[in-house]
C-alpha cells in the first residue's frame, strides 16, 4: 500500500509523546492553498551574515532613527551607517543587561536599570541625563506624543519628562501609578497611541486627555486580568501586542491582545515546556516579519530555548544554533532586532557580532544550521506495518559547487514507540547542483506500530519539504 503522510507541522511534543512527539526546528509551515501538491510546506528558517562586529560584547540593544541604526554593545553606544562604519559615541554604566530604548525623533532615550542617557541624533553625541529628579533604576521605556515615559524601577509608577520633547528635564511629581491592582509596573509599550502598562499580575491601557497637570489616564474601564512574566518579552507586530503571561493563577501563557481582549496563542505543548524551564523572568522577544510571516520570537536565556510564532499561520517552531565544537544546540544567538538598509539586523548576546538574516543563506556565519522535522505518530489502527520504503516530497538537486553541500544529504530516523527510542541514522542524497530529478528515498525500513519519522539536514543548503509517501504493507 503505498499511501501519503500528513509530514509537515510545528512543534508539539506533548506531555505523553504517545499523543503527540512533534518537533519543527529551525524550519516554519508556510500554506498555499492554491497549490495542489504542496497546500503546507516547511521551508528552513533564514540563515545570517555578519555585517560588522563591535570591538565591545554583548549587543544589548538597537534603535533605528534616521539615516543610523544606534547600538548598545558592552558599556559602549554606537552609531552605525547604511555602510556598516561604526562611530562609538561614548559610555554607559553597565556593560550587560537589557536595555530601554526609546525616540522622539530627535533623542534616543537608554536606561539600563541604573541610569538615563540621551543620544542627540543630529549631533551624534551621549551624554548622561544631569537631571537629579530622573527616576533610578527604570529598566524600560517608550514614547508617545511628546513624552518620553519610563517604568521598571519596582514599584507600580511610570514616570514621564517635564517638557514635551526633552528628555534632559524631569519633575519628581510628574508621574502616575497603574491603580487597579497593588502591583509592580514592570513594562511599558506604546501602542496605537495608546500606553500598555504591564505588571507582574494585570496590565492597564492608559490613553493621553490632554490634561494639563497630567496628559495620560486610564483608558476608561479597561483592565487586563493578565500580568507579565517577564517584560522583555513584551512586543507588537501584527497590529497588537504580544507578552508572556503570568497572573495570580499561574505563569506561561503568551499571549496577544484582540483589542483589550487577551487571545491565548502558546499551545499545551508550548506551556509545557515553559514550566519546565527553572526560570522565565529573564524572557524577551521581538518581532520582525519576512515575506508575510510575522514573527514574534521568544528565548529563555537560562533554559538555553528559543521558540517562534507565526502569525501568518498561528503556528510554533523552535530555533537553535549549533556549537560547532561540541554539537549541542542551545538558543538561538540575536538578542535584539532592526530593520534598516532594507535588512533585517540582529545582534548576538554573547559577542559584538551583527548579522542580516538572509532566506538564501543557509548557515548562521558560516555554522552549519541543523534543521529538523519529527512527525506525530502514523495511524496504523494497532496493527504493525511493514515499511519497504519512505520518499520525502523535497526540493532537490539544490547541492553547491564545491565544500561541504556538493553533495547533499538527507538523514532518517524512525521510531516504534511513540518516539522514545529511535532507530540508527541512516541517509539519502538530495542531489548536487541541477539534479533535480533527484529523488530522497529511503529502503527497507522495518516493521513496528505506532511509526514516528524524523528527517535532519546539517548540509549548507535549501531546505524545502513538502510531504512523504510511505509504502508499506
């Protein structure tokens, strides 16, 4: 009987793999229904390039506002052209940790959890905010209509500058606190025009009036039952905003907001592996969108995870690099996004590397990027099978001209019990360059119950997957 498998999917491992041992790494789902042959596909996530490397590390923040991208790398601020030249523009007081980042067009406002500091666009100069009523210890910030606003320092106001458009002066008086419940202010994100202030337990939207004393209040009865777990992690793309959760019930949902409605968008399986992680307030995530797909990308930097949502098809799939020294995968390397020069610009938590994310470049800076698809279990009714051959519905004679990918492989492993033990590895070309008709066929694959597939690829080159036929009797 030769028959076609539902092989292309996210991640879902679970907490019984019996039910479902799914996994989907370093590759998305794309669908097209207009396609008879490949409605869902799994194509390989981006690969980077490294466009400049700062002589300080980690990158911990970036901006776009003008004809620069501006970066915080170590303790040092940086300005850097369409041309990748970099001009360093003076110091801050911490060397790692998140940043607060946020414009007004002609100032880029950073607090790191210590101080403040302005960056003059025009001038391309930083200095320290002077000012002794500047609030200590806010770790984030936004702008919205003239106001810089900033909050993080463990108590549940946010505080904003004295005169619109100037970040230098600040009024000890001129703050406000989110009220509808006794929490800690944690994030602040302006969105709409409209000020999403996150605690550790609800979150309220505030709206400007216009009020003289006071420009910004409550937006009317809105208050969100759902807190943040960690504010790094609050983002928007797709016209809303993203977080992950936590309230007096729990912690581990992500969540999006359908007007002041949180919509749950993390999966059991999602939830499940985020409890299992020993710690989740040191999450942050951005956001970026490439061909359609938006992206809101989540990394647990202590668990060493990095999972990714697709909004365009409301799907998960992990991301990870591969150390090349010992083969572990650990998350995914960016630690901050932009988008300027027409690229999408990344900066790396451990060095001062920064890369552009390219579809037709298929390692991380030269590190070969394991890709990975594990199916859920075969319906087989309870009754064993057996399998004399397994073809994977790919694009093939996609090999390069010489190194490693001249001739590229494609690497099998097969479980029989819900994907708990697994078969040894074994492999099939998908062809060198130009041999399309090459076909990635696998022989004499057993017999068992409960089938699970797993195909890999670790070679330099496209990644496209459509389905698999599978005979068996």
């Amino acid at each position: 009987m030769r028959t076609k498998l539902p092989f292309v999917g996210p991640s879902y491992q679970a907490r019984s793999l019996n039910a479902d041992c799914q996994r989907t790494l370093n590759c998305y789902v794309e669908l097209d229904n207009a396609s008879p042959r490949a409605p869902i596909a799994l194509y390989g996530t981006p690969g980077t390039v490294r466009k400049l490397t700062f002589p300080t590390a980690p990158v911990r923040a970036c901006f776009k506002e003008g004809a620069y991208t501006w970066w915080v790398a170590g303790n040092v601020v940086y300005r850097v052209d369409s041309d990748y030249q970099q001009l360093a523009l003076g110091e801050i007081g911490t060397y790692t940790g998140e940043i607060g980042i946020a414009s007004n067009g002609g100032q880029i406002l950073l607090v790191d959890g210590v101080h403040g500091w302005l960056i003059d666009v025009k001038a391309s100069t930083l200095e320290a905010i002077t000012d002794p009523e500047f609030p200590s210890g806010v770790t984030r910030a936004t702008y919205q209509d003239g106001w810089f606003l900033v909050t993080g320092d463990g108590t549940g106001k946010f505080y904003m500058n004295e005169v619109p458009n100037d970040g230098c002066q600040w009024n000890g008086l001129d703050f406000a606190s989110a009220e509808g419940a006794p929490d800690n202010t944690i994030g602040v994100i302006s969105d709409h025009r409209e000020l999403w202030l996150f605690g550790e337990l609800s979150a309220e939207v505030w709206s400007n009036t216009g009020n003289a004393d006071m420009p910004f209040q409550r937006a009317g009865n809105v208050f969100i039952e759902h807190g943040c777990a960690a504010a790094g992690t609050v983002a928007k793309a797709d016209n809303t905003v993203f977080w992950l959760g936590a309230d007096d019930k729990g912690a581990g949902i992500v969540w999006r907001a359908d007007g002041y409605t949180p919509l749950r968008i993390s999966t059991h399986a999602i939830e499940r592996a985020i409890e299992s992680y020993a710690r989740i307030d040191d999450a942050f995530a951005f956001t970026y969108q490439q061909e359609g797909h938006i992206f809101y990308v989540l990394t647990f930097p202590a668990a060493g995870a990095t999972w990714c949502y697709d909004a365009a098809t409301q799907l998960w799939h992990e991301r990870a690099w591969r150390d090349p020294d010992n083969g572990q995968l650990t998350r995914w390397r960016p630690s901050c996004h932009v988008y300027a020069n027409g690229a999408h610009l990344l900066g790396d938590f451990e060095t001062g590397d920064v890369y552009a994310l390219d579809l037709d470049t298929y390692t991380d800076a030269g590190v070969p990027i394991l890709r990975r698809r594990r199916t859920t279990a075969t319906e087989a009714l309870g009754l064993r099978r057996t399998y004399s051959s397994l073809q994977v519905d790919m694009e093939t004679g996609v090999g390069v001209d010489n190194g490693q990918g001249e001739a590229p492989l494609l690497m099998l492993r097969y479980s029989n019990d819900g994907g708990h033990t697994w078969s040894p590895e074994r492999t099939a070309t998908v062809g060198g360059a130009g041999q399309y008709g090459a076909r990635a066929k696998f022989h004499r694959l057993g017999s068992g119950r409960d089938r699970v597939w797993e195909i890999s690829m670790t070679d330099p080159v496209k990644f496209a997957v459509f389905g698999a036929v599978v005979e068996m009797a």
